[in-house]
C-alpha cells in the first residue's frame, strides 16, 4: 500500500494503527464465527442484521479515517485497491466452488 499510493512518512504512521485495528477486529470476528459454526447454533436473523449493521459502520468509519488522511489521488487509489481485492475474493471462492 505505502508504494501503490505513495505515502509519506506521516501518513505511513497515521495508517498503520487502523490497519493494525481492523486487522484485530476480524480475526476476533473470524474466530467468533469459527465457535459458532462449531456450537452447530445459527446466529437469529436479528443478531445477524445486527452484525451487518456494525460491519458497514465499521467500514464506513475506517473510509472516513482515511479520507482524513489520503489526499484525493491516493483516495482514488486505495478504492481502486480494495475494489481489486474484492474482486480477486470473489474469483478465489468461485474456484473453490467449482472445485
């Protein structure tokens, strides 16, 4: 990411604890869900929209920290990141799928 949007040193240092964060924050989640599916219980349709609700909040919070930082090329940038990385998810669960 430093050199894909050319950060300084400042912002490298801003950054880095959110990303340090969110990364904490999903394997908590990750192994909240792991106990989960091994307990065989289904969260309710409550608790789930619950979870979804937070996750957007979360990941609104985290583009508004980073709109803060990034001046607006490098915004555009990380985007464009994360839209590739999305995309490279999808394309890896559908070959496992197909698998």
């Amino acid at each position: 990411m430093t050199t894909d949007l050319n950060l300084t040193i400042a912002q490298q240092n801003e950054i880095r604890p959110l990303l340090e964060a969110q990364i904490i924050d999903k394997k908590m989640m990750d192994d909240k869900k792991k106990e989960q599916n091994k307990s065989g219980k289904k969260p309710s349709k409550e608790a789930q929209k619950k979870l979804k609700k937070i996750k957007k909040a979360k990941k609104t919070a985290m583009n508004v920290k980073m709109a803060s930082i990034l001046d607006k090329a490098q915004l555009i940038k990380y985007h464009l990141l994360k839209e590739a990385i999305k995309k490279k998810k999808e394309m890896d669960s559908k070959k496992k799928k197909d698998n």
